[in-house]
C-alpha cells in the first residue's frame, strides 16, 4: 500500500535524522512529510480530492501519529492539495472551495472545522 509505505518510510527518515523513536516530533515530522509526498503525487495523478483526503489518513497513521491528530494533519496537507490541483485545473473559486471541503471530509475533519485549515 503505497500510503502507508510513504509513513513508514517517511519515519525512518525522521529518526534517521536524529529524532528521538517514539517522540512525538518524529512522529509529527513524519507525518506531515508523508502526507505532503502522498497529497501531492496523487495530484500529479489528477486523483480526486476524496482520494487525497483518504490516502492521506493511511500515511499519517503509518507514520505513527495520535490518533486524535490524523484528520486534521491529513486534512491540512489534502486541502491544500486539493486546491492548488483545482486552481491549476483552472476551476472557479467555488469549485476550488468545493474540492477543498471534500479532501477535509474524506481525511476525517469534523464539517465544521474545514474551513479553518
């Protein structure tokens, strides 16, 4: 499974880099890296926001982070994603909002907190 494979490695490379195993700043610094290369690679696919908002969930799990910070972590990186793959798409602000709550949903984020990432 590719997502969880780019957590996995993702935290590797984090405690190759001298952070402390099992610390929660190896576990954030991973995660945010693997969903940053699964977001983003997705959108180089043209994969739909829900798929990056899911695949996204997948690598922050594998890269070991609290359960309570994987939507938000995941939906932050899938929004982001979502809306630079829309607005390049040449999408109108409103699908590019659209395309942006979608990639929050499929990460988990409650409905009323996307708009805050």
């Amino acid at each position: 499974d590719p997502p969880a494979e780019a957590g996995r490695e993702a935290r590797q490379a984090a405690r190759g880099a001298g952070l402390a195993e099992n610390s929660a700043s190896l576990a954030n610094t991973a995660g945010r890296a693997a969903a940053w290369a699964v977001v983003h690679q997705l959108a180089h696919e043209k994969a739909s926001p829900e798929r990056m908002g899911h695949d996204a969930v997948i690598a922050v799990r594998a890269a070991g982070v609290f359960a309570e910070q994987v939507p938000r972590m995941a939906g932050a990186a899938a929004v982001r994603a979502a809306a630079e793959a829309a607005v390049s798409a040449g999408k109108s602000p409103r699908e590019v909002g659209l395309a942006a709550l979608a990639a929050a949903e499929a990460a988990g984020v409650p409905h009323d907190e996307a708009p805050a990432l």
